[in-house]
C-alpha cells in the first residue's frame, strides 16, 4: 500500500474512519501543513533512494534526518519531520517510531550536533513600534499596516491570530476595547479567549484600527485584508503577509529583517512589559501564557542588564 504525499490535507478512502479524522483534527492546521511537507519530501527522499517509504525501516527514517542535518536543517524542523513521518505511519496502521532505538540515537545525535537552544528572533519593542509606525506611509496600505502593527503588539498577538480576527471581535469600552480570540495556540479547542486592549496614549492601537476600518470601508468580516497597488481592498491577509510586513518595517527604519518575524509583536509587548516593570500574572493576563516558564524567560532577558551583579563595581 503506498501512502499518497497529501494525507494530511485529504484522507485517504482507507482511512476515512472516526478515529483516524479525530486523529488529525486534534492537531493545528499549521501542524498539518507543515507535516504535509515534512511526508512529501521523506517520500521523494525515499524514492530518489530506492527505499520503501511506507512502512518505512527505522533505518530508512535515520538515514532521512542524517541527510537532513547535513543540508543544514534546524533542530525542530528534523524533529517535526519524524513526527510527521511516524503520524503518517500510525495513521496507515503501522507502528510508530516513538519507541524505536535507532531514530532515537540518531536524534540523540543530531541534538548533540546542533544544539537545542531555539533561534530567538528580535522583539519589536514600544520604541521600535513607535518607528515602525512613524514610518508608513499615507497610503491604505499605510493605514492598514499601522493598524495591524499596532493592534498585533497591544495584544501580543499571534500573526495566526492577527489574520482570523474580525471586526465583531471587538467591542469599544470606555478606554479601549474588549478583543474576543476565538481560537489560538493556547485555545485549541476554540473555547474562547478574552483580553484588554488599552488604546493609550503611545502606540493608540484602537485609533489606527479606527482609520483603517474608515479608509478600507471595512464594517463586517475579517479585520486585516489584502490591498493591492490600486488601493483595491481584497481577501483576508495570510500568516505570511503579516511576517512580511514586520520585516519590512524593520528594514524601511534601518534594521535587518531577518532578525524580525510574525512573533516580533507578541514578543515586543512581553519585552516592554518586562522592561517596564509589570508584573508578570498582568502580563499574562494579555499574551495568555499557559506556562510562566516561557515569560520568565522573556522577562529575564529584558532585566540581564538592568538587575547585572556587577553594576556597582564594573
């Protein structure tokens, strides 16, 4: 039986099954694209080396991540991968990799070679956005990125959740607003989340978010939208859009962009709280952390320099 490349976005008939649809919806649709990818190229990997792909010899699978890491792939990305390949697996009925010794060394190894500590990109923090805002133009398109830049770092939002938002998520209180997420990272299962967004006096998210609305004619449906050069209002944004305006931001005030990405808002906000002095449960209380672990780490970051044991003799 062989497993066709996109049995993460189409099941197949063979496994049309309850179990096997729960299977992948309890999984991200980011998740799944990504596993997409991850099986596709261990198929054609596997038939460029005259291998069987499925069910795959452990290994096989080995073999797949040493060729990986000598092409310079991340950590996670070759971690991702043997999930991806062991879920196609489970999902075809065989078994999994989990527990097999030899992919386990050999990610041992690859641990060992690269290192797991993750590459940080740089946070847009409140000085920064003050910049980056500054710095768009008078345009739609202008009045949209300083909506979205602005809207993106008061929530410390996700770009995944910058690009689903809609325009009834928001409800106007007096000094600012009530957002409504309807799913995140953090809310799989789409209970729903609610957070404050302060318009303030500095970044005034809830004033640009206004305009843009004004300007693009936006009373209904999804927030963040596509304009092309025309200043013709299109579909919603992508993930990568969002990612794309941030970088360019960074490069238009004299920064490189490849330090920046989608998460650069979210991160900028915790970072300025930090810096700021907030405490840590109100930070939460707008990024939605489910584990202080990962704020004490921003946190930290952001107080190296100011809290440094050798302020008074260095």
């Amino acid at each position: 039986m062989t497993l066709q490349p996109l049995v993460f976005e189409t099941i197949p008939p063979a496994f049309q099954d309850a179990s096997d649809r729960l299977v992948l919806a309890a999984r991200s649709p980011a998740t799944l694209r990504a596993y997409r990818t991850d099986w596709s190229a261990f198929v054609a990997w596997c038939h460029a080396q005259s291998v069987v792909a499925l069910p795959a010899q452990p290994e096989t699978v080995s073999a797949w991540i040493a060729s990986r890491l000598e092409q310079g792939r991340k950590a996670a990305t070759l971690a991702r991968g043997v999930a991806a390949v062991s879920c196609a697996h489970e999902l075809a009925g065989f078994e999994s990799f989990s527990r097999s010794r030899v992919v386990q060394d050999a990610l041992r190894g690859m641990r060992r070679t690269l290192g797991t500590a993750p590459t940080r990109k740089a946070p847009a923090t409140v000085d920064l956005l003050r910049r980056m805002l500054d710095i768009q133009p008078d345009t739609l398109i202008g009045q949209r990125n300083r909506a979205l830049l602005a809207l993106g770092f008061a929530g410390a939002l996700r770009r995944s959740e910058l690009v689903t938002l809609e325009i009834g998520d928001l409800v106007s209180q007096e000094g600012g607003a009530l957002l409504t997420l309807r799913r995140s990272k953090t809310d799989p299962d789409g209970a729903g989340q609610t957070i404050g967004i302060l318009n303030g006096s500095t970044i005034r998210a809830l004033d640009h978010l206004s305009a843009w609305c004004e300007a693009a004619r936006i009373t209904s449906g999804r927030l963040f939208r596509s304009v092309d050069r025309h200043g013709r209002v299109g579909g919603s944004l992508s993930e990568r859009s969002v990612a794309r305006i941030i970088k360019a931001s960074a490069k238009t005030v004299g920064l490189d962009p490849a330090r920046f990405s989608g998460h650069s808002l979210r991160a900028g906000f915790i970072t300025s709280g930090a810096e700021a002095g907030a405490d840590a449960l109100l930070i939460t209380e707008t990024s939605r952390h489910q584990s202080l672990d990962v704020l004490r780490s921003y946190v930290r970051r952001a107080s190296l320099l100011k809290t440094h044991a050798g302020h008074r003799f260095l």
